[in-house]
C-alpha cells in the first residue's frame, strides 16, 4: 500500500537557483522526530536504504508530482536526496516548458503553495507502536520504498517550512545575455523575437559611455519592461 505524508516547508531556506531554462529548488521533503496529524514520528536514520540504493543504482529517484496526481506528467525531477540532523533535504528542477509547473514555480514565489508530501511503501518490520499519553504513536524507523514527492496546497506538518523571501524572483537571477532570451521566451516572446531582444540588451550595454555604471537589477528590470512593450515594433525590424 502506498502511503502519503504531508509536509509544510515554509521555513526550509528552499530557493530559486538558475535563471531560463531550468527552475531549481530545494528544501526538506520530511523531517525527524516531530509528530504529525496522522500519529506518526519519522526516526532519524529512517531513509538510510532509500539514499543508499538511489546513490548505487538500486533504485530510482521519486518522481516529483502536484498534489499526488501520478496519472499526469510529472512537473519536474528531484536531483539530489540526502539526511542530516533536521530530515530528508531533497533538490530538484521544474521543467521547463511545461505549464503546470510555471504555475508551481509562480505560486511558490508568491506563497500561495507551501508543501510537501511523500509518497512510500512500508514494511511491517519498519515501524513499531508506542504508547505515548495515551495515543498509539507509530514510530517508522525505516523507508522501505520511496515512490514520489509532491507538492502539495495543504501540508500536515508545522516543522518543515520554506522562507519565501529567499526566493529570487525571475528577472534577478538573470546573469548572462542567454538568460535574458531565456526569460523573454518563457514571458510568451516568439523565440525569434525574444532571441531580437536579447541582443537589443546587448547592443545597449556594449554602447554605454566609458566609465558609465549600470545599476541591476533596476536597470534591467526596465529595460525588459521596454523590450516587452515594444515587442511589436521589435517584430518590425526582425529580418524577413
């Protein structure tokens, strides 16, 4: 039986990494010792085998979905699983390209999606019950099989949290002239006309007088706000 567990990471440090093409992220997919609204306690240790037989090939690597809808395209990969003292830090990439998980990347960065659920499978000899002020605590010592991490609207969780102020927005992570023809495209600029502009940038920069500072991302910001909307005439001057 596959079984799902819910996670809040509003205070996990996830961020935002690479500008364009890919989305990439990470944070805590679960965490130790704390006591969630099913009555389950993950023991740290817990997903030694599961690291393990990723790292040699024994296994795959979760699929990353919304909310556990496995029967549609996964929105991106996790990368990198690992343990430490807190619970499972994961990372992973948001496909680009693929709408649904522009939308993700949109509603993390506002704060409108703060979760995270685990999806396993369990062996019997993988958890043990306790009693603990009168409530049956399970306690799961190991993860058996690690099928899927989702995000999720509604987390269970209060300890894993994600900051929303460490997440750089789109335009600041822009570095390089390929980022910005990058981030034109995935704001709905044609490719050819996206690729126009990146080198309109270009050519303004390279132009500046000597000694001319140039304050980004203000300076930048305004002028891809210019490049959008004079996308139009742009489109005039693109050779036929």
């Amino acid at each position: 039986m596959l079984t799902r567990k819910t996670l809040d990471y509003s205070d996990c440090g996830i961020k935002f990494a690479t500008a364009g093409t890919s989305s990439d992220f990470s944070g805590y997919a679960s965490t130790f010792n704390g006591l969630d609204t099913y009555g389950d306690r993950i023991l740290p240790g817990a997903y030694d085998s599961v690291v393990k037989s990723i790292a040699a090939g024994a296994a795959r690597m979760p699929k990353m979905f919304i909310n556990h809808k496995a029967w549609e395209l996964p929105i991106g990969k996790w990368t990198v699983l690992s343990q430490d003292g807190v619970g499972l830090k994961v990372h992973g990439e948001l496909t680009p390209g693929n709408p649904a998980a522009a939308s993700v990347r949109a509603s993390m960065e506002h704060g409108t999606v703060d979760g995270l659920s685990i999806g396993f499978r369990l062996l019997k000899s993988d958890t043990e019950t306790v009693q603990e002020k009168g409530q049956d605590i399970r306690l799961i010592k190991n993860i058996s099989e690690l099928v899927e991490i989702s995000v999720v609207t509604f987390p269970a969780d209060e300890d894993a949290r994600v900051d929303p102020t460490s997440l750089k927005s789109a335009v600041e992570t822009i570095e390089t002239i390929r980022d910005l023809e990058a981030f034109l495209r995935d704001a709905g600029l044609p490719r050819s006309l996206a690729k126009a502009a990146a080198g309109q940038a270009k050519r303004i920069f390279d132009r500046r007088d000597v000694g001319e500072t140039v304050s980004l991302p203000d300076d930048l910001r305004s002028l891809i706000s210019s490049l959008l909307k004079d996308s139009q005439s742009l489109s005039k001057e693109l050779p036929k």
